[in-house]
C-alpha cells in the first residue's frame, strides 16, 4: 500500500506528464483550417464541436493559446478570429507595395 507521500508525488507526476503534453502539427493544421473556413466567427466550443476529429479540450486550449500567441487568431469577446494573411492575392500585394516611413 502506498504512503500518502507516494501518492501525492504520483499525482503531482500525472499533472506534469498531462501539461507537457503538446499538439501534433497535424491536429494544429486541422483546428488552423476550421477556423479559417468557418462561415462566421466561432465561439471555442462551436469550434471544438465543429472538428472533423475528436480531440481533447486540454490540446484544444493549448492550440489556441499556440494560434493566439503566433497572432493567426484574435478572441473578440467570445469569437474567434483569423486575422493571419494567408491569402495568395494579399501575400502579393503586400511583397510590391510601397512601403512607407
């Protein structure tokens, strides 16, 4: 039988190895493109809901998080809102206009 110490150590180990776990690029690509081709913006869990796969709500969060701090995505109140330019047309504007300062 374990000691109470040995069981608050194995927990405390539980959450380590469950917060170090990170997404794999193929499901960051997926919840990438939900968002991009979503008809409106989508609140978090429309989005989760939405996913062509199931994935944990943790690694959903960790995602977003990702995308937030990359500056792909911006939360407007509950939204979400892909502000990345990823567009070909635009991509090209940008590379010949003039720029100023």
């Amino acid at each position: 039988m374990l000691s109470n110490r040995h069981r608050t150590l194995r927990r405390k180990k539980e959450m380590v190895q469950k917060v170090l776990h990170e997404p794999q690029l193929d499901t960051i690509l997926m919840v990438e493109k939900a968002i991009r081709e979503a008809k409106s913006y989508p609140t978090k869990k429309e989005l989760w809901k939405s996913l062509p796969k199931q994935i944990q709500y943790q690694t959903f969060n960790r995602i977003l998080e990702y995308l937030e701090s990359s500056n792909k995505i911006v939360f407007d109140g509950h939204k979400i809102v892909w502000v990345f330019p990823n567009n070909p047309k635009l991509k090209a504007l940008l590379e010949t206009s003039v720029k100023l300062g």
